[in-house]
C-alpha cells in the first residue's frame, strides 16, 4: 500500500464527519451483536480471572472506598427522608405478600436446639426476674411486704407472720418466687377480706402499668454488670460455635418451609415500581456520581494493573476479539466496505 493510499484510508476515516467511518463503527457493532453470549465469553478463562481478583487486598480497598462509604451515604439519604416502606410496594404486591404470609409455615428451627445452654439463660435472668418480682410484692398490701396499711397490718398480724418471709427467699428460683407470691395472695384475700382483694387488685394493675419500664431497666442494670456482661459474651459464644458447626442443609430445611418462590415472583413488581421514585433516582445517580469521583480519572488498565489482572484480562480480551474479528472480516459487508474505504 503506498504512503498516498494510507494516508486517504486514515484521512476518510479521522474526518470529523464519516459517513464511510459511522458504516464500519456500525459493521463491528452488529457482528458483536450477532454473537452468541456462549462465544462472546471464555467461561473458564474468566472464573479464572475473578477468582484471581477477589484477593483480601482487593475487597478491602473496594469496601473501604466504596461500600462503606455508600453505605453511609444512604444513611443519611434515608434520616432525611419521609418516604415510608409500603410507597415502594404497589398494592398488586402488597395482596400478594399477604397471601404468602397467610399460606407460609414457620420455621421449624430444628438446627437451632441447643444453641444455647439453658443454664447460662437462667442465671442471666434470674436476678432481673427476682427485682421484678420483688418491686411487685413492696406494692402488695400485705403486712410485712411493704405495702400494708394500718388496718390491714392490725387485722392481718398472723397472716402477716406467715408471709413476711417471703421477701427473704426471692432468692430461690423464679418459679418458686411467683408461687410463694401467689400463695400469699390467696391467704391474705381469704383472711382479710373484699377490702384487701381490691387493694392486690389495685396494686397488681398499677403494677402492671409499669412492670415493662421495670423489667428494661432492671435488664439493663443486669446487662451492665460484670457477671451480666461475662453471660453475654459466654452466650454469643455459644451461639456464633453452634452456627458455625450447622449444617447448610439444615438451614435449608427452614427456608425451603418459605414460599421462596411466590417471593421472588414480587421482586419485578417492586422493583419496577420503585425504580422511577425520586428516592431511588438520586441514590443511583448519587452512587454513580461518587464512583467516578474516585475512579473516573483513572484508566480500565490502571484499575486492572492495581488488582493484578491486567495480562489476564488483556489476553483473554484479544483472544475473544481476534476470534469475533476474523468473523467480521471475512463476511461480505466487510469486504465490500473495505473496498469502498480503499476507493476514498
């Protein structure tokens, strides 16, 4: 070829305007997309790649620059939004979702027995039961539990005698606690009357009212304390070793419990509803936005060469082009279009 024929075919195809060029852009364009996926990827050669890429290394600098980050940028997208859970599911999915709750069995956990020892759980609640039951028996109107009044403790004095202990042995396990309570309950109605039945009813309602303030706060008092803080940590222990030790399928049985199935037939409802949402709109823009922030100035081979599969993916690359390529130039189109750029 002379150097006056190379230089026409590299003006005709550098001009600004090409109509010739635009013909070849759109020859390669339809030959690639005239290719079977099965073609268009070299299955082993790319598991081979992304197998090679997902060093520790490479996760980490992909979550420190960009998962945690979204992450914390979607926080605050939602704090300052009023949008609520359902406006993302259309009322179709909603039916539907309400047909699956009713029709879905519970798991039967199974894999779950044993994952904690029911001695650690008692031992950490034990004592938040005992204050809470203690708080009840001070409101008893029960001579000596704390909450008589006169005329109870001056009509009840024996009665009294034979209760009064029962704040002393709250110590015992929580079943007997409650036992005793009860039992108290019962002697001091049958011996003092409808005026006391009203007062252990009064007492047991305003109890009542605030017996779950009491039960948070003496549990968070329990949890704060040494022994409690050493029983947590002995019980997720437990826990995290029986996980690690389950089967995968007997995980499995509880979800295959799970119309899986009816859930992921909603998946497309809910995505296309939600999809054109403002919300969703400026998370992706949001997230594309801070990618290239990153990312945007750096080349495809830097990105690569950084997670050490540039030659991989280059090869393969050509490789798969050059096979595509020799398709291409050897169908007529191409042939007559090469004829017609050598005439420019």
């Amino acid at each position: 070829m002379s150097e006056a024929t190379r230089d026409r075919i590299v003006s005709a195809l550098a001009a600004e305007e090409s109509a010739l060029r635009d013909e070849g852009v759109g020859l390669i364009v339809d030959h690639v997309l005239g290719q079977k996926l099965r073609d268009l990827v070299d299955l082993e050669g790319s598991r081979a790649i992304v197998v090679r890429a997902l060093t520790p290394e490479n996760l980490a600098r992909i979550v420190g620059l960009h998962i945690k980050p979204g992450w914390r940028r979607y926080a605050e997208h939602v704090q300052g939004s009023g949008e609520t859970l359902g406006a993302f599911v259309p009322e179709p999915s909603r039916e539907k979702i309400r047909r699956i709750v009713g029709k879905s069995k519970l798991p039967r956990g199974k894999w779950a027995q044993g994952i904690v020892d029911p001695v650690l759980m008692r031992r950490l609640f034990a004592p938040v039961w005992a204050n809470l039951l203690l708080n009840f028996a001070k409101r008893l109107p029960v001579p000596g539990m704390g909450g008589a009044s006169g005329a109870a403790s001056a009509a009840g004095g024996a009665v009294g005698r034979g209760v009064g202990g029962i704040a002393g042995r709250l110590t015992r396990s929580v079943q007997e606690r409650a036992e005793k309570l009860v039992d108290a309950g019962r002697t001091v109605m049958g011996g003092l009357g409808a005026e006391v039945e009203k007062r252990l009813q009064a007492a047991a309602r305003e109890f009542s009212d605030g017996a779950a303030d009491m039960w948070r706060e003496a549990l968070q008092d329990r949890l704060k304390s040494a022994e409690g803080r050493e029983l947590v940590a002995q019980i997720t222990g437990q826990v995290v070793d029986h996980l690690m030790m389950t089967k995968l399928s007997d995980l499995h049985e509880d979800a295959a419990r799970l119309p899986i199935l009816d859930m992921i037939d909603l998946v497309p409802g809910i995505v296309g509803h939600s999809a054109p949402r403002a919300f969703v709109q400026e998370i992706v823009s949001g997230e594309l936005a801070a990618f290239l922030a990153i990312e945007g100035d750096r080349t495809l081979s830097e990105l690569l060469g950084e997670m050490g599969i540039l030659e991989e993916v280059r090869a393969a690359t050509v490789t798969q082009i050059g096979r595509i390529a020799r398709g291409l130039f050897g169908s007529p189109a191409f042939g007559s279009w090469i004829g017609r750029l050598l005439e420019a």
